[in-house]
C-alpha cells in the first residue's frame, strides 16, 4: 500500500484539526497580553492630509498610542516591489508622508488595551485632507496610459511573430470585438491580520502568508534587521490565492507598534478595509481580432490589454503571453498597457495572466467558430498545436484536444442543436457553451529535511504553506512513497520561516517543487541505509537496487530488512537529510534568491527550450429565464489533463473550486467603482457577491491521464490554477448560445441581456 502513494487519494491529512477547530490559523494563536491595533484608512482617493487631531482619541480610555506619518517618518524602509524581484506589493511605504494615494491607504494606527477601545480610538481620530480630483479608472480625466514595455524598463517585450496587420487584411474570416473584465477583490474566509512581538531584539511575526520566507526577509529589510532575527509563522490560512503572496503595508507597522509599545500587537483589519490595504485582481479592457481561412485556421491573431494599476507601481498580468501561445499562427501581435490611476496596487488573484485574457481570447474563438459555421470544438483542433508559435518551442506534452474529446463526451456536446437561441425548456432558454483552460507550469527552487527516526517515522520540514489545497497531504505522500511508509508515519511541518525555504504558494508551483526535493531527500536516505545494509541480511545485494518498500529495506531478490534494523546499521540516531534542487532550466542564482526569499518561478511557457503547461476543456450549460433574463447554470465540467496528479481526491477539489470561482467571476463577482470618488462601494460581502452552494448544483471533474518526465521527474505540472481560466468564456459563450446575444463584459447579469 505505500508503494505508489503517489497517485493515491488519502484524506488531508490537517482534515480532522481544521474541522475540529485545533488548527490554529495566525490569528488565532495566542500572545501574552496583546495590545490591539485599529487601522485608520483615508477618506479620499488623492490629496494630502493636512491635519490630525489626536486629542479625543487619546482620551478614549485604553488607547495606548496612534500612529501617523509624522511619528513613523523613516522607520520603514524601502524592501522593492514584489513584481520587479523586491518583497513589497506596493512601492508606497507606510505612513511615509502626508501624500494619499488611494481610497482606503492607511493614515493612522490606532493602540489600544482592547480591540474595542482601538476602534473607538480610531473613530475618534479626525483625519483632515486636501482633496485633489481623482481618476478612478477608464474614461478618467487624469488617469496615464503607458505601455507596459516603457513601464518595465525593457524587461517587458510583447510578443509577436510575423505581420498580423497584412494577415488580417487578406484573410477570408475575421472577428474583431472589445472584451472588459472587471475590477475584483479577494475575500479570503480569514480576514487580514498580523500579530507582531518582540524578545530581545527577535521578532516574530503570526500572519497568513503564502511565503513565509518572502515575509520574513521583506520585513527584515524594511527594518533593516538580519533576516535571521525574524520568524514568521503562518501553519493554516484561512483562503490566500495570490492575496497574501507578498508584504503588504500593515506587517511594518504592527511590528513599529510592537516594538514602541514593547509588547505584542495584534491587527485584525475589518472586511472593508481588506479591499484597500491587499492587492485584488485589476480591472482590463481588451480587444481581439482574429483572422482565419474557411478552414479555420487562424492566419492572424492582435491582443490588447489595457489594465488599472496605481499611481506609482507599474502592475501589469500581461496575459498575452499566454493567450498569444494557445493556438498555431503564423501572424501574431500583442500589446500591454497599464493606466495608472489613483487606486491602491493590484496583484496576484488566481490565474492572474490568464483569468481577464483567456476570456477575451476563447470569446473570441467562439465567435470565430460561429462567423465560420464552424464546431467550436473542431475550431480548437485544426488549430491545437504542439509547439508553440512565437519561438517555435515544442510542447512537453500538451493535451487540449484530448480533454475536450473526453469533456465533450461526459458533457453530451453533441446533443446540442448549434443554433443559438434554439433550445429551451419551458421558460427557460437553454444554451451550452466550452472553452479551453491553460495554466503554465511553473516551477522554483525549493529545500527540504527529512528525518527518518530510528523507530521508523518521518519527520518532513519546509517553508512551504497549504493555503488551502492540500500541500500537507500531497508532501507526506511524497515522503511516505520516498521512504516507503504508511502515510501515518510521516509528518509535515510547514508554515514557517524557521524551516528550510520553499517558494511562493503561488503559480500552482509547489506540489511539483517541493515533492521533487523531500524526493530527492528520501532518496538521499535510502541510498544511507543501503549502503550500510551490506553487513546484514541484504548483503551482497547491489545497493542500488535495494528499494524502500512497506517499512522495509527490499532487495529485488524478495529478501528484506525492516527500516528499523538498518537504522541501527546506518546510524546511531536519527538519518537527517537537508536537500536543494534547482529545477532543470533554472538559473544558478535560483537557490540563492530562495535563502533570501526572493524566489522566482520557472518559466513556464516562456522558456528558452521548451513549454510547459497544464490544459483543460471546460463545459457548461446555462439557463436564461426569458422574461427576467435571470442566468442559472446547471452544470459545470471540466476535463483536465496536468501531467502526474499525486493526490485525485485534492485536485479534484481545486479544479472543482476553480470551476465554481470561475462561474462567480462569469456571472457575479465585479467591485462596484464610485467614479467620483475613486472608491469601492460593495466593499463587503453581503454585496460583493461570491457563488454560494445553491449557485452550483453539478460539478464534474475529469482527468485526462498523461505523462510527462521532461517537466519535473515526478511528472507532475501543478493545477491549482487550472480550473478558473476557461469557466468565465464557457459562460459568455453558452449565453450567447442560449439567447444569441454576445456579452463581451463580466460579469454578465440580468442588464447584460434585456
Ligand atoms: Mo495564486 S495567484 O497565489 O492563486
């Protein structure tokens, strides 16, 4: 039974502790007499703020200490953005000065005795401004349009090959169309907190992090302290997905106020205030044109992306890189700019390149393939290809068609009548609609120690984070399989930047970075104790072939010897073993920049010999009542094809939660923007709205099986990110199917199709 745990479908093994309330996520773990932090967020989108009069916050009774501009001027230091290699997701530093950026940038922190009193304080605290007109967003006076090659500083090109213009100006088909995606924020279970306290001289920091390491080192470098006086602990988070990716402003400041206070201090910013302090996925607008023979074969393809970043950081997805990869085109320009506005910066949210691109993209397809009288699906073959286009490097492995092929025939897809509007059941008008899902493998450098104990358990420790999807199952799967014992008999330790670093819990990299290393470890382990099993029962056997089987020590011959007794033959204790990888294609530095936690991913579908991604082939139906143009959707499917999956009943879940993000991002999920004011307005979740149960009544997930060695040796793509790129086409594509009306902007509602 462990042989082959890999690929095997355990429960989580942190299942019972989440479910039970014994899993102690980073605020909930307790700090000797914690002083309490209220965050004060500014009025206005941009100006100055003129004046603070403390005086009736100071005589709320427990108010401590308030924070402002004026008493933490130069206590934190510039730690360089997240997106150009730095630790920070904004280059705004905390309460640097009197300038406001944004709606909802933090102006003052108020310390109290009491969460409650901290509030009051707050509320107390009168914050006057300077007000300057904002620019919200598109169509704003004011607002910079810049292209994101000048904004990168040349680290930026947009691809292309060959001339699309000329292309498109002989080709016997075309579509051309203005796509928009909306402006969405993250609204983890766990709200965003931060606990700092400090014992001479160390701190350590309790916060929800997906890079532990990242954190520790940003905030090391924003105190200028050796990163080795910080810890950071983050074992259970509460909902992340790219939203606690990199430091955000508020770490800094709990840790000044803990440090002035000289006690600990815990923040635990409202609902509200979650939208302006973290990053969220930005607003785009984008336009498409395709052309193609009557064949369908694509002869030209243009992406444009415009997306809203802030004043000063140059925050851009880029998803072109991806959709200009999709299909085979000889004729191929693409173009990214951001608009900078007076809003906070954006960052990661899940699929961040692919999410808002992929939409316009497979939009467009479909529109192609009706324009072409054409089977969707038929579009995508003539059109899948095993290299992709822009430098011509081949595939790993890639299989789009074969999920669709598999989707198309658990979904029924060819029980479809094409003709958009022609199917209905009573009130209802039916419509189905597909689209292709990618997601490109990313993988990092990563470090782990095993520990083997002489009564046969195994001790797994790495700064990697489960936010969620499983890691601490799939990871004592790799080490159960890698020393051949039950899974019980491992345990993981991660969450903690006191263990050996590993990468970001983002771009769906670590199952494939970490499990290949706590491999490489384990074997590390093996080849110990069968080089010293020569002197027992297995010698003579060639340690080489000596396999860690059952809590055994196994020659090929049958013959065995229990893991416990070639302990005692390698070793006077435990077998401790720290391993390093460095994936195939990475640079050198890879492993330097982890220590200093400031990992970059692989490349994923831009790299130098080859490309790499996951695929997958989404299917829905929908419902449009044709009286109140109420869209439901009865069913969801997807056929996904990620190289190795390690743990079926974890991945499941994701895809299936991916599918089901997607189905919100299509029909509900958009932050409402005063444009006035430059300022969210749903900013909470009775109005942002979120899928709930009674929006999802079926779900199906399928693997399409597939192997692929060239990506990792575990064969293992990563898909955590796969499930929400094609939903939010897949929908626009079945409603326009349903009802015959193209809808090029999400989330489409009811106003969409009256
Ligand atoms: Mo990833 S954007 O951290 O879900």
């Amino acid at each position: 039974m462990p042989e082959g745990m890999i690929g095997q479908s355990p429960v989580r093994v942190d299942g019972r502790a989440k479910v039970t309330g014994t899993a102690h996520y980073a605020s909930d773990m307790a700090v000797p007499n914690p002083a309490w932090a209220f965050l004060v967020t500014s009025a206005i989108a941009r100006g100055r703020v003129t004046e603070i009069n403390e005086a009736e916050a100071r005589q709320v009774s427990g108010v401590l200490d308030i924070l402002t501009h004026r008493n933490m001027r130069g206590e934190v230091q510039d730690a360089g953005f997240f997106a150009g290699g730095g630790y920070t997701s904004t280059t705004m530093r905390p309460l640097e000065d009197d300038r406001v950026h944004h709606d909802g940038e933090i102006v003052a922190m108020v310390l109290a005795e009491t969460y409650e009193q901290a509030r009051e304080g707050a509320y107390r605290l009168h914050v006057h401004y300077a007000e300057e007109n904002p620019a919200a967003g598109f169509d704003a006076e004011g607002a910079e349009l810049v292209s994101a090659k000048d904004a990168s500083k040349g680290s930026f090109e947009d691809p292309a090959v060959g001339d699309a213009d000329a292309a498109l100006a002989t080709a016997a088909v075309t579509v051309e169309a203005d796509y928009a995606t909306p402006t969405q924020h993250h609204n983890p279970i766990e709200l965003f907190t931060t606990t700092a306290s400090w014992e001479n001289g160390r701190l350590t920091i309790l916060e929800g992090s997906q890079y532990v390491h990242g954190l520790r080192n940003g905030i090391a470098a924003q105190l200028g302290m050796d990163p080795s006086l910080v810890r950071v602990e983050s074992p259970f988070i509460g909902g992340a997905f790219g939203s606690r990716g990199s430091l955000t402003q508020r770490t800094a400041l709990v840790a000044v106020a803990a440090r002035r206070l000289r006690r600990p201090v815990k923040l635990v910013a409202t609902r509200d205030q979650g939208f302006t302090i973290a990053t969220y996925r930005a607003e785009t607008r984008q336009h498409v044109k395709l052309g193609a023979d009557k064949d369908g074969k694509l002869v030209a393809l243009v992406h444009e992306g415009v997306e809203v970043t802030s004043r000063p950081d140059p925050y851009k997805v880029a998803g072109t890189q991806t959709t200009c990869r999709m299909y085979a085109c000889p004729n191929i320009r693409t173009k990214v700019s951001i608009l900078h506005a007076d809003r906070n910066t954006p960052g990661f949210m899940r699929s961040p390149p692919e999410v808002p691109y992929m939409f316009a993209l497979e939009s467009a397809m479909d529109e192609l393939a009706v324009k072409l009288g054409m089977d969707p699906i038929e579009l995508r073959r003539v059109n899948d290809t095993m290299h992709e286009p822009i430098k011509g490097l081949p595939y790993t492995s890639r299989s789009l068609m074969q999920c669709f092929d598999r989707g198309a025939e658990a979904f029924g897809w060819k029980q479809r009548n094409p003709e958009p509007r022609s199917m209905r059941d009573g009130d209802w008008l039916v419509g189905v609609g597909c689209a292709s899902t990618i997601y490109p493998t990313h993988l990092g450098a990563a470090t782990a120690r095993v520990t083997l104990t002489p009564n046969g358990h195994a001790r797994v420790q790495t700064a990697a984070h489960d936010i969620g999807t499983g890691t601490y199952t799939v990871v004592a799967q790799a080490a159960a399989e890698g020393l051949g014992l039950p899974l019980e008999k491992v345990v993981v330790e991660m969450g903690d930047s006191e263990l050996p670093p590993a990468p970001v819990s983002g771009g769906s990299n670590v199952t494939a970075s970490v499990c290949t290393v706590v491999m490489q470890a384990c074997e590390q382990i093996r080849a110990r104790l069968a080089a010293a099993a020569q002197d027992g029962p297995l010698k003579g056997r060639d340690p080489a072939t000596l396999r860690l089987v059952d809590g055994t020590l196994r020659a090929p011959d049958g013959t065995a010897e229990p893991i416990a007794d070639a302990m005692g033959r390698a070793s006077n204790g435990a077998i401790e073993i720290s391993a390093e990888n460095i994936p195939k294609g990475l640079p050198p530095d890879s492993l330097k920049k982890l220590y200093q936690g400031r990992q970059a991913l692989g490349a994923g579908l831009e790299g130098k010999e080859v490309a790499m991604a996951a695929f997958g082939a989404e299917f829905v139906e929908v419902r449009v009542h044709s009286r109140t143009a109420e869209v439901r959707v009865p069913r969801l499917l997807g056929a996904f094809a990620a190289g190795r999956i390690v743990n079926p009943r974890t991945a499941r879940s994701q895809l299936m939660g991916g599918l089901i993000w997607g189905m919100g991002g299509a029909l509900l999920e958009a932050t409402e923007i005063d444009q006035r004011r430059a300022r969210y307005v749903n900013d909470n979740i009775a109005e942002y709205l979120i899928a709930v149960n009674a929006d999802v009544p079926k779900v199906d997930v399928l693997f399409v099986e597939e192997e692929d060695r060239q990506v990792n040796p575990l064969g293992i793509k990563g898909l955590g990110e796969l499930g929400n790129v094609g939903t939010n086409a897949a929908i626009a594509n079945a409603v326009f199917h349903a009802t015959g009306k193209r809808v090029r902007e999400l989330p489409i509602r009811i106003e969409s199709l009256l």
